[in-house]
C-alpha cells in the first residue's frame, strides 16, 4: 500500500545518548538499504539487507552504528554515544528484490540533531 | 577510485527556459546510471535509469538524460521547466552490478525563476 516509512521523521539527542531509527519498508520488498546524507552532501551507503540477512555493512561508520532487521521487514538502526558528527538525515529505501534492475525507494528520512 | 561529480553545486532557471544538469562519474566498468529528484520533506524518487542500449533515457516528469560513454557524463535535461521542478537532483552510480548499492553525487540545487 503505502511507501516507506520512517519514524520518528526528527530526533534531538544530547551527545553520548543512544538513538533508534525505524524503517517499514513496502510490504513484501526483500531488499532493504540505509543511507546518511549530510546537510549539502548526496546520500552515502551504510548497509544492505537481503531479508533478514545483514549482506553489507561496510559503510557504517564505526562500531557505534549497529543496524537489524529480525524479521526480514522492519528494520531498526541503532547510533550508541552519539557524536556531533552523526548529525545528519538518515534515509531507508526498500526495492522489490535484489538487483540493479529493481528501483528503490525511499523513504522522507530521520533528521537526527545531535547537541 | 569510483566516483560521481555533480560540477553544479545550485542552477537557477526561469519557467519555460531549458534546463541541463551535469553528471561525471569515474568507474572502471560499465556503469549503471541514475537520476533522483528530492523535494523538500520528500524521499528520493527515481527520474531516470540507464543500463545499456540506447543512450538518450527518457524518464518521468518530461525529463531525459543522455550516456556518454567517451565523456564519462550522463547528463539531464529538460526543455522547458516548471516552477514544481525546484528541488534538489543526484545523480548516482550502482557500484555492484548486483543488488543495487547506489553512490551518489553531491547534488545540484535547481530555483526556478518566475
């Protein structure tokens, strides 16, 4: 029915608070993708999932950033001790299957505030 | 290293005048393109996509891009701009070839002038 979700859509955390982000993807879309767009910067990849299956992480910043998704939907994406440099928009995009071929989309994204 | 430059940081044009933005990407096999819009609040959506084939790309909202293999360019265009197409455009470069793991550029800010 309706396209991704994320909540909460603005967090403002104190530095050193733990904060988590939810994405509802489309329902029934296998693959599932986080991205962190800076203020004036294009998105940058932090992680894939095929299902529940975490295939690639290599874009999470440090070891702070810890992402899931259980049940192959939902995913949550968690930021321990937040810097103020992880202030930034946090976008999720879902896409029907694995592949180029199949277009993500996105959802209105996480504007996480860090003081 | 791969990479997507967008050389125009912001881009303003009046209503009805054309419109190109310009995309430059380094990658060292074929690339699989694309071109997003993000309006204020909005998620990305999905203009155009070019996999192979024919080089001139037609994508929604009356815009179109065109791969040029001996530039290393997938520019966008269109001809004549509507005061809705302000926003925010990236283009971006499929760096797997496989599951669709995207890297884009910094973006172009486009105002449209009455």
């Amino acid at each position: 029915g309706a396209g991704v979700s994320q909540s909460p859509r603005y967090k403002v955390a104190k530095r050193g608070q733990d904060v988590a982000l939810r994405c509802d993807p489309i329902s029934g879309h296998v693959s599932l993708f986080w991205y962190q767009q800076a203020l004036g910067q294009g998105p940058e990849f932090l992680t894939y999932f095929q299902n529940e299956a975490q295939l690639d992480k290599s874009g999470l910043p440090s070891d702070r950033f810890f992402a899931e998704r259980p049940e192959g939907s939902v995913s949550t994406l968690k930021i321990q001790r937040t810097q103020q440099e992880d202030s930034a928009v946090y976008l999720c995009a879902s896409s029907h299957d694995r592949g180029t071929l199949n277009e993500q989309f996105f959802g209105p994204g996480t504007r996480l505030t860090v003081l | 290293a791969q990479s997507v430059t967008q050389p125009d940081i912001h881009i303003t044009v009046s209503e009805g005048a054309s419109l190109e933005l310009r995309c430059n990407y380094s990658y060292g096999a074929t690339p699989y393109l694309f071109w997003y819009v993000q309006s204020p609040g909005q998620g990305l959506q999905l203009l155009l996509k070019y996999f192979s084939g024919d080089t001139l790309v037609q994508g929604i909202k009356g815009f179109e891009a065109e791969f040029k293999r001996s530039q290393s360019s997938f520019n966008l265009r269109k001809p004549s701009v509507h005061w809705s197409d302000a926003a925010e455009y990236f283009c971006a470069v499929d760096l797997t070839d496989s599951w669709g793991k995207l890297q884009f550029g910094a973006g172009t800010q486009v105002v449209v002038t009455p």
